[in-house]
C-alpha cells in the first residue's frame, strides 16, 4: 500500500480557536473513536473547500473574510 504524501502546516490560534477545536472534537467523537483536533482541522478544510467549489459559501463567511 503506498503512503499518503503529507505536509505539516503550522498555523497560530486564538485560545477561542483552539477551546472551538476541542469541543468539535468531542462532539464528534463517539465512545469507539476519539477524533483529535488535527482531524478536526483537515475535515474542515475539506468542507471549505467543496463549499466554495459548489458556490456555496454561507454569506457570514463572505463576509468574515472581506473584514479582515
């Protein structure tokens, strides 16, 4: 089986951020399987991406995005 080619990104966030990680993860864990933050990060960007790719980025985002 060949291994998957992968890159570490290393990015700073906000106490907030991370707290938003943490409770993410636990929400989606289940009792047979502990999700980690990191997983919780690379499932998000994966939904970013297709959200823009379908045109359908909610407008708070938009939004949140121009402000800054």
């Amino acid at each position: 089986m060949a291994k998957k080619k992968t890159k570490r990104l290393q990015v700073v966030v906000t106490e907030e951020q991370d707290s938003l990680l943490t409770k993410t993860a636990y929400q989606l864990s289940s009792p047979e399987r502990l999700l980690s933050k990191s997983e919780v990060v690379r499932l998000g960007i994966e939904m970013l991406n297709k959200a823009v790719e379908d045109g359908k980025l909610p407008e708070d985002i938009l939004r949140t995005l121009e402000a800054e």
